[in-house]
C-alpha cells in the first residue's frame, strides 16, 4: 500500500511542483539571442558553473525574433529584444513576468537602466548590453583618407564607394538612419515622409554591396566593404583586426539601443532562465561579454575587469562632444510600423 501511494505522489509530484519548476529539473536552457551576440566562451562557463546545459539559436533583427515567435516558435527560454519592440512584446503578452528586480544580481544594475521606460519596474526584463548604430569606414579606401561627420557620406556616397557599401537587413536602423539624415521624426506616420525616405533609399540602392545584419565586423576587417552602417561593438572587434578603420558619430543624430533579457511565453526551463539572467548581472560576467562583443553595459562594478581597449576605445566611449548626437530608441505607433514595412517591401522587392 506504501509502495502504491509512493508511486502515485511521484507521478503527481510535476503538477505539486508547478510548471516552472518541473521543467528546470531538465538543466537545459534554450537561449534565442541576435548572431554574434552571445560569446561561446561565455556559454561554457556558465554550464560548468550551474550545471545548466545551453543551446542557442541566432535572429539578425527584432522582427524576425518577434515574427517567429507569433508563428510558433515554442520552447525558447530567453529572448533578447531591445527596448521598443520588448515594450510592444509586454502588450501583446508575448512575455513571461519574472520579477526581474528580485533577483539578488539586480542590485548591481545602475541607474537609469534599473527604471527603463519599456520596463519601469523591471518586472519582465534585464539589461544586457548597450550601444549606438553609426558609420564605419575603411581610411585607406577613401579619397584623402577622411570622411564627414554625416549621414550623407552613406545615403548619398563619393564616387570610390559606390557597390562597396554594406547596410544593415534591418527596418529600424535603415529607416531611422535614413529619417535622421533628412530631419524626420523617427515616428512619423506621415505617407509624404516615408515616401522621401524611400527616395533617399532607392537613389543609394544601386551604391549597396548587400543588405546584411550579419558578420558585419568580419566582412569590414576584410577590405569586402569600404563602408558599413554598423553597431559600435562590431566596428570595435572589426577595428582590432584593420586599424585603418573610423568610426561616425553623424551630426544628424544617430540611435542609441539597448538589448534585454526577457522570457517568452511558452519557455519550458522559467527557473533555469532566472539562473541565467541573474548569472549576467554579475559584473564579471557581463564584462567578459562587453569584453568580447564591444559593447558596453548597465552591470556597475563591470568596468573594473574590462580590457584596456575597451575604455579607450571613441566609438565605445562615446566622446563628450558627441554625446548629444545620440538619440535614445523610442517605441513608435502602430501607424509608423506600417509606413516602415512599406518602405522596406518596396525597397526590397
């Protein structure tokens, strides 16, 4: 009779335990993050440290993490969206609520990456890493060796940098640039000015090597583009590699983002999720990141195991002539999308 009902609690004992915590007894961790984004080395470490098996699958834009995601793509455990489309992911009830601020690691996020406006209270998300999005150009490949300080460099280029520009596959980053250049609000709705950002588009079409948000550092670092609208910390790892390298602060202002930790709907392992997202706020960790992607973050304490480059690297630590140039991603209405995807289905087709 002990026997039968020692059985029978076993079989109830995932229901007892709840969902979440059944699913962490698994050690595994299923982990949806941007390509080139997640350090292999990292990875490693922390699977010896918690004993939580990892396995990654890679996304080159916010729209298609978000899109794969309403089609079904179940069972990821964390997601990295930055800060607007996790907002529009907290409506649309795509995410998980872990209580973030609860994590004994939080305690080591600076302000104001503690009270974000996507996540005041930090209830479904953590910061992971943050940068800016500007212009990277090879010196040697440019007539006098130096370009301006403007967007117009890459919308409207020098005759020796026609078919040798790389641009990003990326909605967002192409229509804000292209918005920033001609003095248009990023969130506009207005069909005239999508169609003057189509224009601007269209006219450099012909200029663009590729549209490609992937293996930009490497693709600089071997002279296959002269000029690439970049993150800063793939011009930083493509920089060790080619020092004739630069790095553009446009005039015209230029995006300044920050990716975020978050778990979806339908995570299988939520509690080996937390581990994980905890482990990273821990600055030695989040440091060996920043270390190897060139990106900096909200981890305070970090900056003591950075490497000497990275805190002397311009385009990392944004100058202080340059630091008004940035301009902090915002969520856009719904009418903004739409003139987006239009621009970029028509550009594209």
């Amino acid at each position: 009779m002990k026997r039968l009902v020692l059985l029978a609690t076993l079989a109830l004992l995932p229901a007892l335990l709840g969902p979440s915590q059944a699913a962490a007894q698994s050690k595994e961790l299923l982990l949806f993050n941007w390509s080139n984004y997640t350090p292999p080395e990292l990875l490693k470490r922390f699977e010896t440290e918690t004993g939580i098996k990892v396995s990654l699958d890679v996304y080159d834009s916010n729209e298609t993490m978000i899109a794969k995601l309403q089609a079904g793509g179940t069972g990821y455990d964390v997601v990295l969206p930055s800060g607007p489309p996790l907002q529009q992911m907290v409506r649309d009830g795509m995410l998980i609520k872990i209580d973030v601020n609860a994590l004994p690691n939080f305690k080591n996020v600076r302000a104001p990456f503690d009270k974000p406006p996507f996540d005041p209270a930090r209830a479904y998300s953590a910061p992971y890493l943050w940068g800016s999005t500007g212009i990277a150009y090879d010196t040697a490949m440019v007539k006098g060796g130096k370009l301006d300080d403007s967007w117009k460099e890459l919308f409207e280029p020098r005759p020796e940098l026609v078919g040798k520009i790389g641009m990003m596959n990326d909605i967002g980053e192409t229509f804000t640039a292209a918005a920033h250049y001609l003095g248009i609000d990023i969130c506009t709705d207005k069909p005239e000015d999508g169609q003057k950002i189509l224009d601007l588009l269209t006219k450099q079409k012909p200029a663009v090597k590729l549209y490609n948000s992937s293996g930009t550092a490497d693709r600089v670092a071997a002279g296959e583009v002269a000029m690439q609208h970049m993150w800063n910390g793939a011009y930083f790892r493509a920089h060790k590699k080619l020092q004739s390298l630069a790095y553009i602060y446009p005039k015209e202002g230029l995006n300044q983002w920050g990716d975020n930790f978050a778990v979806p709907k339908g995570a299988k392992n939520v509690e080996n999720a937390k581990t994980f997202i905890n482990w990273m706020m821990d600055p030695k960790n989040i440091a060996e990141a920043s270390n190897a992607l060139g990106y900096n973050n909200a981890i305070a304490g970090s900056d003591a195991y950075f490497i000497e480059a990275m805190k002397t690297e311009p385009a990392i630590n944004t100058p202080q002539d340059m630091i008004a140039r940035l301009r902090t991603t915002r969520e856009c209405p719904k009418a903004n999308a739409d003139l987006r995807n239009g621009v970029w289905t028509r550009l594209r087709r």
